[in-house]
C-alpha cells in the first residue's frame, strides 16, 4: 500500500514538472518567432514579397522593395532643407559619386533598380528626394508659398550643396531624368568642375533661353502684329486642346490629381501605364514645328483635352487588373511606395518647378547664362517609345548639334516608354557604365 502510495507521487511529481516545462515553452515560444524562426505551417502560409525575401530596416520607405545595400538618410542644412537620400556604395570611402536626379512625380525610389549595380562598379551612387517631394522638408507646399525657391538655379544650389556635404569635392556624373534632365543640364553647365560628366534622360536640353539681339537698332516699322498664343491655337482646334506644362501652373492642378475620384493609386497607376511602353498608342515621332496642328499629334498626357484635368485624361486609359498584375517594372507594392507619399505631400512641391519655369522673370534669371553650352562629356538616354524625346520640336537637334559640344552618345532604349530607367534598368545600367568608362579611356 505504501509501495502505491509513493509510486503515485512520483507519477504526480514528474506530470507537475512536465506541465511547467510546458507553460515556459509556450511563454516563450513567441519571442522567438518573433527573432525569425517559422514552424512549416507557418512557413508555408506566409504572404511572399513581391521583390524581396527580407525587409530592408535601413530605409524609411519601400522597406519590402528597396534592396538590401540601399539606405536612407537625412542630409541637414541644405540650402534651407533637410534632404531625405537613398544612397548605395557608402561602405567603402573615397569611391567617386554618380549623382541621380528623378522628376515628376517620382522620388528617389526611381532610382531604385539601378543603384546596386552602379555601386557594384565601384560608385558612391545618391539620388535624393528634391525639393518639393517625399521625405525632404524644408520647402513650402503651398500655391501661394514661396515659388521663386523652386526655380532651377535654386534647385542646382540644392544639388550642389548635398555633394559637398558628403564630402565630395566633384561627381564623376550627375544623371537627370524628366525635369531631373535640365537641372543635371544646368549643374554641368554652371559648374562643370564639379559635374564632370552628364546623362540627360527623357528630356533633352536644347540650351537655355537666348538674350534678344540687336534690339536698339530695330524700329517697330513693318513688324507683324503679335500672332495668336500657342494656346489659343489649341484651344481653337477642331478638337480643343491645352498644354500639360502650362496646366500644371495652374491652381487646380493639384487638387484634381490629390483629391481625383479615383484616388492617388489608381490616378499613380494610369498615369504611368499611359506614359511607358505598355501603353501601345505611345509610337513618338519628331514634330516639325512649335505649332498647334503638330503638337496635337501627342497623346493627352501632354497636350490634353481643353476641359479636362489630368487625373480625367489618364483615368481613360486605367490598365485592367490583368495588365497590371502583368507589370513587372511597376508592381502594386513599388507604386504604394509612391501613392503613400504623394498622399501625405501632395503634388504642388513638383507643380511648381513648372510654374518657375513658365514664370517670365525666374527664365529672365537663366539668360544670365545665355550662350553658354555643355562643355562636360554627356550623353542621352530615352526610351524608345517616349514622346519626352520630340515633346519640344527643335530640342534634340539643337542638343546634337550646338548645345552640348562633347555630346558621346545618343541612346533609345527598347521596350521602355517614359520612364526608362524603371522599365528597362538592366540597358540603362550598361548605357551609363559604357559612358563612364568612354570618358576614362579618353583621359
């Protein structure tokens, strides 16, 4: 009876243990799942990442689509901002600095599939947020905030003060894409010692505004009246139409993009798809003139139906679900990334670039510079079916020919639209590399 009785005991005894080992498993089990560790149910049912298999912790957006050896940080002090850059290549010290320059309505983030392999190759590559966009502050959002700080040389202030507070004295190249193109234009221009190379892409630069010549000697005899505006020659079209640049000056551009019916995403998503390669009506070919007639020939992302805004002209053109789950170079996780912060933005910050460079006495200030030409080595890069390359009739020729003298290459990319360094990284990567290593082989 004895015998049972501690037999019994000893049963209970070693229950009583196994349950506590338990409860602590189960305290604890959590924490370390939370460290990484998955069981195979878990593992199995876990959502996968579109573009990476790790959460990248060291950038303050796309931290599930920027790649690892990107990250961000704040350059204080700026002429006036605080920058917010994406940066690759920082490991190593005293590597040379190719500096990316986005446009409307981008953000660092374009940037994002080439900048690994330019740091692979032996580059410091940065691409900040510029004024008026993301992460940067400092500017004023407001339509009747101060304008005059987002005008082009201001802007080129910007980009030089950023090399020089990381502690580069030069950049080997400063790439410019869309109205990232004339800023990079004018910081090699103005300051070729320290832009020693450019790439233009998109847009080209066909010089800047000419001072008028020979004026005291002219009378107003025998001079034709003032002829009708571009404007009101579009508006009198068959089919009325108005000028996306001239547009965007105006008040209500950014409320109709900020606050469209169809939200910032879906507003993001058209007007890219409407813009690249995947939109099959983008076939672009060179206009002959300045004129209502030819500048009508390009889609209504540029010249737009007169009584429509532009969220109305792209919402047209919305890819079905099946297209953009087709679209590799855009997913829907890499355009939240852009949706988010134009939603806590808005648009005016890069709205009004355009409005400095349709304001008559901020292009009066770039006539300071009339006459001078890019006499750095550069190159252009479009993609193929981009209308960026013909939009201003004139621009590239005058690149070609007088505007850029140590012109090296001229590059359409297939199979990319507008935004070619998002849609085709791999050719632009080789395009760039091939650039700088012409310029080290002719030194």
């Amino acid at each position: 009876m004895k015998k049972r009785l501690e037999n019994k005991l000893t049963t209970a005894s070693q229950l009583l243990k196994t349950l506590i080992a338990l409860q602590i498993v189960v305290l604890f089990t959590p924490h370390v799942c939370g460290l990484g560790a998955t069981t195979d149910s878990e593992a199995s049912n876990a959502p996968k990442a579109s573009k990476s298999t790790q959460s990248n912790i060291n950038v303050f957006y796309g931290k599930d689509t920027l790649p690892l050896g990107i990250r961000s940080r704040y350059v204080e002090n700026i002429n006036g901002l605080t920058i917010h850059i994406l940066e690759a290549g920082y490991e190593a010290k005293n590597r040379p600095c190719i500096l990316l320059l986005h446009g409307f309505p981008e953000l660092a983030y374009s940037w994002r599939k080439v900048m690994l392999p330019l740091a692979k190759a032996g580059y410091h590559v940065v691409a900040p947020d510029q004024r008026g966009y993301g992460l940067t502050t400092g500017w004023n959002g407001h339509y009747d905030g101060d304008m005059d700080s987002f005008s082009l040389i201001n802007v080129v202030r910007d980009a030089l003060g950023l090399v020089s507070a990381l502690g580069h004295e030069s950049v080997e190249a400063v790439v410019g894409h869309d109205y990232g193109s004339p800023v990079a234009a004018l910081c090699a221009l103005i300051r070729p010692d320290v832009f020693r190379s450019t790439v233009l892409m998109s847009a080209p630069f066909g010089g800047l505004p000419q001072l008028p010549l020979n004026t005291a000697n002219e009378t107003s005899e025998g001079r034709a009246p003032p002829a009708l505006t571009i404007h009101d020659e579009l508006a009198a079209l068959p089919h009325p139409r108005k000028h996306y640049q001239w547009y965007y000056t105006e008040r209500e551009a950014n409320d109709n993009m900020l606050n469209c019916p169809q939200g910032v995403h879906a507003f993001l998503r058209a007007y890219y798809h409407f813009k690249s390669a995947d939109w099959k009506g983008n076939k672009p070919f060179k206009l002959t003139s300045w004129s209502a007639a030819e500048l009508a020939k390009m889609p209504t992302y540029y010249i737009m139906d007169l009584d429509k805004g532009m969220a109305e002209c792209v919402a047209t053109e919305m890819p079905s679900p099946t297209t953009i789950e087709a679209c590799k170079w855009l997913s829907d996780e890499e355009l939240m990334v852009y949706s988010q912060e134009f939603e806590k933005t808005g648009f005016q910050g890069g709205l009004n670039w355009y409005r400095c460079g349709k304001d008559s006495k901020l292009s009066a200030q770039l006539q300071l510079f009339s006459g001078l030409t890019i006499d750095v080595p550069s190159c252009y890069i479009a993609g193929s079916n981009d209308w960026g390359i013909y939009q201003s009739p004139g621009s590239l020729e005058r690149m070609k020919k007088t505007a850029c003298t140590k012109l090296l290459s001229v590059n359409f990319v297939k199979g990319a639209g507008h935004w070619v360094q998002q849609e085709q990284p791999k050719e632009v990567v080789e395009l760039l590399l091939r650039f700088l290593e012409q310029i080290k082989a002719s030194k």
